[in-house]
C-alpha cells in the first residue's frame, strides 16, 4: 500500500480531492515522484471523487494500462455517475486503441447523456477529437464556439488545468489547418510547457517539425529528432515508426535532402525517387496503389507535371480535410507549372 504523505491520516486521504492530495505532495517530493504516487493512489482510493477523476490523471499522463484498470473499478461501482464516467473513459480509451472505426466511437458516446459538467466537457472533447480523425477539421470551429461556456461551469482546477491541455492541443491543429503557424506553433509549445505525458510530448514535436514543411529544412527536422528521442526513451516503438518511416522521409524529400533516407512506405519510397529525380520509378511505385490520399495524388502530380493531379489534390485537402496548410503542397507546384 502506497502512502502519499506520512503528515495525513487515511481517513483524511480519502477525503482529499485530487488536486489537494497532489499539492500535499509536491511540498514533501520531487515531481517524477509525484507523479508516480498519484498514480498508485489512483488505484487504491476508496473517494468516489477520485475514482472519477482519478481516470482524468491516468489518461493525461499516458497510464493507459492503469486507466483500463480503474475503468472497471469504476464500472461497477455503486455509484450510478461512478459507472457513467466510467463508460466515457472506456470509450475514450478503446478510441485510442482504435478498437472501434470513428463513425461506430461517434456512434457509441451519443448514447452518453449527462448534465454533469465535466462529463460533458469529456464528451465533447471526444467528438471533436474523433471528428479530427475523420478529417472533417471545420467541426473544431463548432466546438471552440461552445468551449469556453463548457469551461465557466467546470469548478474542479485539476480538471479544468487538464482540459486546458486538451484545449490547446485542439487549438494546434485548428490553426496548422488553418495555416496559422504562429498561432499554431504558440500552442504546441504551450503544451510542451504543461505536460509530462512522453507520447503527448513527441506528439508535439512531430507537429511542430512539420509546421516548418514550407520554412526551413533543419528548424523541421530538429522537432522530429526530439521526438525520436522522446519516444526512444519512453519505448513507444509506434511514434519511432511513424516519425522514421514517414515523417523524416517526407521532410528531407520535400526538401530534397534525400541522402541516406529510405522508408518502407511506398508513398514516401515515391516521394524520395522524385526527389532524386527518377520521376518514371516514382511513377511505378504511385500506379501500384489506391490513390485515396492527398498526398499520394500530389506525389503522382509532381512526377508527371500533371496539372489535374496537382488539382484534384488541392481540391482534395481543401474539401475534404479543410486543410489549407498542407494544400499548400499541390497549390505551390500548380503555381509554377
């Protein structure tokens, strides 16, 4: 049994909130230790209050595991909210592991009702997400109009502090869409300020190293580094991955700094030989897949100089992803054919 601060009985352990338990131990251990408690404690509080909330903590701080483990604590107990905050979470999670497609996740979390003001909060955070991964980015505008009336009724800080982080992450990317990159830029940096959470951390630097596809070769590939190095300490094997084999490759074939780059992907195999200049085997590569990416329709473009490739791409990004950052691609290339 872990315990949180040798200066508190148990009985008043469990009537601390969230918030008060960690500021006790802030004054008494380093943050990495902090943490680290909290997590435990999470786990063995019998305060329905941090049984909730606790599952807020988890998340945000990358204990995906442990989430799933307080999921079902919460699921049956007897409280009815308990279960209620329990069912968004799991909801939450499995959209994470990508259990369900986000049609069937926005399906599942519109039977979630609820009049209590973090839930909804949660909620909506949800959606909005989810519509991210559809793409569909004109739905952020929606809900940053609602936001800040969700916010003024949330009385928890920890939470609200939470939420915040959450709020700026949205904000990235609703003005990277938007090809606000000042704006966008302020925002990651923002969250890099306010969070431990390594997979959120490396999230950032990806974002931020792509932000400067139309500035500067190394300011890109110094963020994508950092999160190599961030996700290679933390052993989130996925994020090296994704930043290795398509991240890096797509900036230094953009940049046309292609020596010593290779990627399995062959998207991005495509994008590194137009790069060197082998257009016809970039060509080969692009035939043998769907062209049901934007950026595969601009790969394609580039290599045969086709003005109505270059076209259904931008048409493609703007339409159906509202992406004016990355229709920039096509648009740019369209200008000087």
């Amino acid at each position: 049994m872990v315990t949180p601060s040798i200066f508190i009985s148990d009985k008043e352990k469990d009537n601390l909130s969230l918030r008060e338990l960690m500021e006790i131990l802030y004054h008494e251990h380093p943050e990495d230790t902090v943490i680290e408690l909290t997590r435990k404690w999470c786990l063995q509080s019998n305060s329905d209050d941090i049984l909730k909330k606790g599952m807020e903590f988890l998340y945000m701080n990358g204990f995906y595991k442990d989430l799933q483990v307080l999921i079902e604590k919460n699921s049956q107990y007897p409280t009815s909210t308990n279960r209620m905050w329990a069912a968004v979470y799991q909801n939450i999670l499995d959209r994470r592991l990508k259990k369900y497609t986000p049609h069937e996740s926005l399906q599942r979390i519109k039977h979630i009702e609820t009049k209590d003001p973090e839930l909804k909060c949660l909620v909506e955070f949800f959606k909005v997400t989810t519509y991210y991964e559809l793409n569909q980015f004109s739905r952020l505008g929606n809900f940053l109009a609602i936001q800040p009336e969700l916010f003024a009724v949330v009385e928890d800080k920890l939470l609200l502090s939470y939420f915040k982080i959450r709020l700026n992450q949205i904000l990235l990317t609703y003005h990277l869409t938007r090809n606000e990159l000042i704006m966008a830029r302020k925002y990651a940096f923002r969250v890099l300020n306010q969070t431990e959470n390594p997979r959120t951390m490396a999230s950032m630097h990806i974002k931020l190293g792509l932000s400067y596809t139309f500035d500067t070769y190394f300011q890109g590939m110094y963020h994508l580094s950092e999160a190599v190095k961030i996700a290679k300490q933390h052993k989130l094997d996925k994020v090296v991955k994704l930043v290795k084999e398509r991240n890096i490759p797509f900036l230094s074939a953009h940049f046309n700094q292609v020596e010593n780059i290779s990627s399995p992907d062959p998207s991005e195999q495509a994008h590194i030989e137009i790069a060197k200049g082998n257009n016809q085997r970039a060509i080969e590569l692009l035939d043998d897949l769907p062209l049901d990416s934007p950026f595969q329709l601009y790969y394609l473009g580039k290599a045969k100089q086709d003005k109505n490739l270059l076209l259904q791409s931008y048409n493609f990004f703007i339409e159906k992803r509202s992406d004016y950052f990355f229709s920039r691609l096509p648009l740019s290339l369209l200008k000087q054919l």
